[in-house]
C-alpha cells in the first residue's frame, strides 16, 4: 500500500490510518508495520523519481533555460529540508508533485533518498508509536491534531536547518598571534 501510495495510486490518509490499526491490534509488531510502510514509501517515491528524472527534457521544453538553471541552483542549496518537510505535511499536501519536482530537476539521488528515508520514519514511526500506545483512540487524536502536530514538525525541521546554516556560515574566530595585538607591542 504505501509503495502505490508513493508512486502511482493515491491513499490519502489510508495508509497512515491502516497502520495506526495494525499497531493497535498488534503493538509489538509497530516497529516492524512502520519500517515496511517506511520502504514501501520510499521505493515507490523512487520510481516516480526516476520516472521523472528520465522524462526532464520533455518537461522542460517550454521552460527558458535561466529558470530552469535558477531552480536547479534554489535546490541543490535546499534539497533535503525541501523534500523532508513535504514528508512531513499533512494529507492533502502533494508529496508526488515534490518527488516529480526532484526528478525533473534531477536532485542529487542519496540526497532525496536520505530526505525521503527521514521523513517517513519520523511520519510512519509516529503513527505506529500513536497505534500501539494509544490503540483505536490514536486514530481520532490523528484526524483532530494531524495539521498542528505536522506543523510543529515543519517549523521544528526549518529552525534546526536555519540555525545549522547560520553556524555554518559563521567564520571561525582567528587565532592571536602573541605580537599581534597593539596591547602586546607596548
């Protein structure tokens, strides 16, 4: 389900619901319905992928090569944060236009399967957790709080990539030199 799901035939919601079931009426087995929805979703996520990164030359027909060139550049910068918070939106977000959108702009394949893989453990991981902690009632508290909660994961997401760029980019202190300060030449 969750590898037709990722690639051709859309389950809204379903696969996610399904799996909080199965966790509920099997909480030790959780781990194991999140990992299968977690590979199912990310092989089919690759075809799709792939489907769309063989296809880029007819897509791109109509397209100026200088918005082309500008998205290619906007995503090899944003890549894995992009593709990590449309794992995490809430249904009816569209994670296939995102995946088709990787492919055609031809991003880097271990970065969108590392994207990909993150962001269906932390989604499919949590539905278990909330199927076998919470059984049945897990599957009302999803339908009520799915929004605030994939809200709370994307801005959580967003500020640990902001602040790791800013450290980033931050230069490193200079090391002094004795001599080198005018205090030292007095």
């Amino acid at each position: 389900m969750s590898f037709l799901d990722s690639s051709f035939v859309p389950f809204p919601v379903f696969n996610d619901l399904a799996l909080i079931l199965l966790a509920s009426q099997h909480p030790s087995q959780a781990f194991f319905y999140a990992l299968q929805s977690t590979v199912g979703s990310v092989l089919g996520a690759y075809v799709l992928y792939g489907l769309a990164r063989r296809g880029a030359q007819f897509l791109w027909r109509k397209s100026t090569p200088s918005a082309v060139a500008r998205a290619q550049r906007w995503l090899a910068r944003n890549d894995f944060v992009t593709l990590l918070v449309a794992c995490l939106l809430p249904p009816p977000a569209p994670l296939k236009v995102f995946v088709l959108t990787a492919g055609v702009l031809r991003m880097n394949a271990v970065h969108f399967g590392a994207a990909m893989l993150v962001g269906r453990i932390l989604r499919f991981g949590t539905d278990a957790w909330l199927g076998a902690r919470y059984g049945a009632q897990a599957e009302a508290y999803l339908k009520q709080n799915l929004g605030l909660a994939s809200l709370v994961a994307v801005v959580v997401v967003l500020g640990v990539t902001l602040l790791f760029r800013r450290l980033r980019r931050r230069p490193a202190e200079e090391p002094r030199v004795p001599g080198s300060s005018p205090s030292d030449l007095t």
